[in-house]
C-alpha cells in the first residue's frame, strides 16, 4: 500500500513541476508584459491603418492614371479621329465633366476642349491662371514624364468648388502640351472609390470620406457613422485636395481586445498543457511504429533474400551441372534449361516487385496510358504464364467477355498486376491446383477477376494486405510460401494510378476472388 502512495505521490509531484509551476510562471510572465504588448499592438495597429488608406488612395491614382493613359493614346493617334474619340471617352465616364489639352510652349495655338458644363468659358479662364502662375509645378510633371513616370496632380478653383481638377503633361510631335481633366469630386468618391471602400472595409471597419473644411461625410460604407470625430484614422486623398479619408474600427476597442488576448493565453496555457500530454502519447505511438517497421523491414530483407537466394541456387546448380556435361540425355537437358528459365523469370519477377516499388516510394513511377482491351491484356500474360503454369501442375480457365470496349489503361502496369495475383494464387493454392481468369463489365466498371481454390486469408487479415511490406502472419501462410510483402502493395498502387478499385473475397481453406474494377470513360 505504501508502495503504491509513493508511486502517485511521486506521480503528482512531477505533474506539479513539469506542468503545473511552468505554466503559472508563464503566466504571471504574461500579465507582466501587457503593458509593453499594448504598445506594441497598438503600432501594428496603426500600421495596418496607414497601409489601407494608402491602398484608397494608390487606387485612386490607378483610375487616373488608367485615364490619362488612355486620353494620351487617343490624342497620339490620327488628328480627324481623336476629336470624336475623346468626346466618346468622356460620354463613357459619366465622372468626367470636361477636358483639355493645351500647347504649353505656344499657348496661343488652338488646344483641344471637350466640355460637358455650361460653364466652361469660367472654368477655361481658371485654368489659364492656374498654368500661369505654377511653371514650376508643369515644368516638374514634363519632368517626370521624361524619366517615363506620368504623374498627375489634383487641384481645386475657387471658381468651382465642387470639381477637382486633374492636371498631367503629355508629348506629341516632341511639343509639350497640358491637359486638364475636370472631374466632379463627389461623383469620383461615390462612383469611383466607393467599390474600393467597400471591399476593403466589409463589416471589419467603416471607413468614410469627408471635407475637412466642412467635416461633412461625403460618403460612408456604414450608416451608423454620422460623426467625424469618431475617425480612429484619416489621411489626405492624394488627389484631391480639401478632402480626407478616415478609418472607424467597428466592434470591440483595442483595451477589448488586449483583455481578449489575456483570456486566450490563459486559454492556451492549458492548452499547451494537454498538447504535452498528447505529444507525450503521439511519441510513444510513432516510436512503437517506428520499431514495428524496422521489423517488418528486418522481415523484408530476409524474406527477399530467401526469395532471390532459392532461384539463383537452382539456376546455379542446373547450369554447372550442364556446364560440366554431366547430362547426356537430350530430353533431360531440355528439362534443365527450363527450369533455368523457370527460375529466370522468378528472378526477374522479384527484382521487378522491388524496382516498381522504389519507384512507387520515390515518386517516379510513370504511366503510359493507351486505348486497350482488357481481354488483349489476359491473353499476352498467359501466354507468357501458362508453361509455369502447368510446370507446377495447375489447370486454369478462361472467362472473358466479348462486349468489352477498349478503355484507357496503361498496359504493361496492368499486366504487371495481373501477374503479381496470379503469382500470389500459385503461391497459395495447395491441393486444389485451378485458377479462373474472368473479364466482364459491373456496373461504371470494368474488371480482370482471378479466383483460386487456395487456403484463403481470413477477414482481420484482408484490411491489411495492401499495406507495403505486410505479409499474413498466421503461420498456415506465413510460411507457406515466402514472399516480400510488396505485391499487393504495387497492385494497389496500380489501381489508384488508373482511378479504379480492388476488391477482395476471401474465406480460410475456399479460396480467393481478387477484382480489379476500371472505370469506364464517359
């Protein structure tokens, strides 16, 4: 009894110094730094603040940029179609109120108007000011347009309010010409960004437009903002000068959200605490399949030595004693050479299993899929199987049907397949020597059966033969015939390379039914 407490109370004292102590000193460790945590969040926070004010505003130079892109395409083009491509340009975007282009070196030569304002003859007499008295300003756009950046500026006159103006420089026959595109500011925000907002804001955030002047919402992706001086975060619209952008965070407040953060650490403290117990478990269960396959591998090796060990032996022996002409009789001769041969291909057989295998582990296994019948398949394996078959004394049938169509199958991996079943059949079958060979269509499938009258594998057994390396470990099989593991395995793979199915009915001392089911194509 003794014994016993000891072992709990040692128990209990490791679960309090391994678990237990660590985890509140990570606590209390945690509680201690919110302070430097709220900083840190808080300048995360603005960051990711700043960028998506910069993303409204680089979308708004996008759009007139994509703009003045595409006016300075059409005024490069043809002078007698560039008039009616303009005006059509500007009838398309309903933003757009007016534009012109000016020769900056001779403004008294005639530049281009397209105007939809009754006013224009005002807005025209502000835009000559406007490039009078900043030279600077245009001398510094033709610049960047020289080192291949067209920049555009956004300005507003007194004598319209309500439209901004873009201003950009463009090359034409190497003179230098102005264009002013005159937008309504309002019309840009609801139209233009509005979509942009939207995306970005969803129901994470509200974010809104406003006069700074005035503080008046322009627009909002939310109704429930009605105030400006809630805007957590604003910024400047690039392009239009007099209006801002700002940033309402919706729901919880950032102190929410620290104390939501403490919550979820505590939370994952004990968390933590069940992952080192279950890592404890998933270790001790990965270790002890670890050792499982180093046997079974252990068992591989043998069994594959064993298995090219008897062949290479008997074609040893048989051609030594033909290399030393100890046999006279020609039909006895005739008897070696086939069990040479015999022996041959059992080799080759094996190596066969090993190479398709490395190549399934290693990725690099390759199908060439042809237009085939499956019937062509059977017939060319047993005509190269049929002589071991009646060497070791089976009898075999053939059932195929004559409705089968052809169907895409890589060829020589089904055939690689029928003759690892046939092989596992001929290993297994004692007394009762007869395998049939069936073909037919069930169902969206077409299939290749082979049956036996072997010793069978019971149930618990057949949920595991497709594993690689899995050998029946009752001993009737085990030890009845040698074998690597692997056969079962490749046909599998085979099946799932070809999009079908194998299937298997089995019973202890009846028999064996193996199905490989292909799906017809539609």
């Amino acid at each position: 009894m003794n014994f016993f407490r000891n072992k709990i109370l040692l128990s209990v004292l490791f679960v309090v110094l391994v678990v237990i102590v660590p985890s509140f000193i990570f606590s209390i460790y945690q509680y201690s730094t919110i302070t430097d945590e709220e900083m840190v969040i808080d300048e995360v926070y603005n960051n990711q603040l700043e960028s998506i004010l910069f993303s409204i505003n680089q979308y708004s130079v996008d759009v007139t940029d994509a703009w003045v892109k595409r006016i300075d395409e059409i005024y490069s083009s043809d002078a007698q179609v560039n008039l009616n491509s303009l005006d059509n340009f500007l009838n398309r975007n309903d933003v757009l109120r007016q534009l012109n282009i000016l020769n900056y070196d001779n403004p008294e030569i005639p530049g281009i108007e397209i105007s939809k304002r009754n006013d224009k003859e005002v807005i025209n007499l502000a835009i000559i000011e406007y490039l009078e008295g900043n030279q600077n300003e245009i001398s510094d756009l033709f610049d960047y347009l020289g080192n291949n950046y067209q920049k555009v500026l956004g300005e507003q006159f007194l004598v319209a309010p309500e439209l901004t103006f873009l201003v950009f420089v463009l090359m034409k026959d190497n003179k230098q010409n102005v264009g002013i595109l005159t937008i309504n500011t309002k019309q840009f925000v609801s139209e233009i960004l509005s979509p942009k907002i939207q995306q970005i804001g969803e129901e994470r955030m509200n974010i809104l437009v406003f006069e700074n002047n005035k503080s008046e919402i322009v627009y909002s992706n939310s109704t429930s903002i009605n105030d400006v001086e809630s805007v957590q975060k604003s910024k400047e619209l690039w392009l239009i000068p007099g209006y801002s952008v700002g940033i309402h965070l919706t729901g919880k407040t950032l102190n929410d959200l620290v104390k939501k953060r403490v919550r979820t650490v505590i939370f994952l403290v004990i968390l933590f605490n069940l992952l080192i117990i279950f890592g404890t478990w998933f270790l001790y269960y990965n270790v002890k399949k670890e050792m499982e396959l180093a046997k079974i591998k252990s068992e591989f090796v043998s069994n594959v030595s064993h298995e090219l060990r008897t062949p290479l032996a008997m074609i040893s022996m048989y051609s030594e004693t033909l290399m030393m002409d100890r046999v006279k009789d020609d039909k006895k001769k005739k008897e070696y050479y086939e069990v040479i041969q015999l022996e041959t291909n059992r080799l080759n057989g094996i190596v066969s299993n090993i190479l398709n295998f490395s190549r399934i582990e290693n990725n690099k296994r390759s199908y060439s899929f042809i237009a085939c019948l499956l019937n062509e398949v059977v017939n060319e394996v047993i005509h190269v199987y049929k002589h071991e078959l009646q060497s070791k004394g089976f009898t075999y049938d053939l059932i195929l049907s004559d409705d089968l169509s052809k169907i895409i199958i890589d060829k020589d991996a089904v055939k690689d397949a029928v003759i690892n079943l046939i092989s596992n059949s001929v290993k297994y079958s004692e007394e009762n020597k007869h395998i049939s060979i069936l073909t037919n269509t069930e169902g969206k499938y077409q299939f290749i059966e082979i049956r036996d009258n072997g010793i069978g594998i019971n149930e618990k057994e057949q949920k595991h033969i497709f594993e690689k390396f899995y050998r029946v470990r009752e001993a009737d099989l085990a030890y009845k015939a040698q074998g690597s593991g692997l056969g079962l395995s490749i046909v599998k793979h085979i099946m799932d390379a070809h999009k079908g199915r194998i299937t298997v009915n089995s019973k202890p001392n009846i028999g064996s039914s193996f199905k490989l089911l292909f799906p017809l194509q539609t």
